[in-house]
C-alpha cells in the first residue's frame, strides 16, 4: 500500500502540474462580461476609428480593469515576460488615445492584439486584423 502511495504522488503531482502550464487558452476565457479581454480590446477599436477620445480612453480603462483579472489566471501558464508585453503594448496604446493620434492608436491596438494572441502561443495574420481596420486617410 505505502508503495502504491509513494508512485501515485509523484505522478499526481506531475499531471497536475502539466495540466496547470497547458491551461492557458482556459484560463484566457472571460468568466463574465467584466473580464473579457478580447471583447473589450475590439471595443477600444471602434472609439480610435470614430475618434472618439474620450470613448477609447473609457474603453481601454475597461480592458486594464479586465487585464487585471485575467493576469492572475494566468500567471501559471505564461512566461512572465508575455504578460508584461502585453501590459506594455496597454501603456502604449493609453499614450496614443491620451495623445489623440489616430494611426499611432491603430498601430498600438494591433500590437496589443498581437501581444494577447501571442501570450497563448497563437500566431495571428497581421493582414487580415489591419484589413479589418477600415482605415481613413486624412
């Protein structure tokens, strides 16, 4: 018995760990709509193409605050680094709304999307995302 105790922890052990690193694309699902990150970051979007300032500003208040809640979750399952990626590409994106330029904000929503895509180990297509843009020149 005390033999069959001393192989089953280890492998308890190991499994659980395992599981708990490959949990990312998990842990990276919303609980609610407080924490969707995705949903939150596509909202800040639409205020940098409407230019709507002070709509992308609240919007991007929405998506640190659900930034937050979601680095917790994952702070087993990601490198430390991309976590603080994607904090970063947050700040950046905070200084183009905060600084009203409507390409530099585009610029920085795409590489925070990156940034949240890349945490998973997902590789997104760049040409389709800034397709999506609908971009206006002025």
């Amino acid at each position: 018995m005390r033999k069959v105790i001393w192989t089953l922890v280890p492998i308890m052990l190991l499994v659980i760990s395992g599981l708990a690193l490959s949990s990312t694309g998990y842990m990276k699902k919303p609980r609610g709509a407080r924490d969707d990150f995705d949903a939150h970051l596509q909202s800040v979007r639409s205020g940098i193409l409407n230019e709507e300032w002070d709509l992308a500003k609240a919007q991007l208040d929405a998506t640190r605050e659900a930034w937050w809640i979601v680095e917790g979750r994952l702070q087993l399952s990601c490198q430390h680094d991309e976590l603080r990626d994607v904090a970063a590409a947050l700040a950046r994106l905070e200084g183009t709304i905060l600084a009203q330029d409507s390409k530099a904000a585009i610029a920085a929503w795409v590489e925070a999307l990156e940034e949240w895509d890349r945490s998973e180990g997902k590789d997104i297509t760049l040409t389709s995302t800034v397709s999506s843009l609908c971009f206006v020149s002025r």
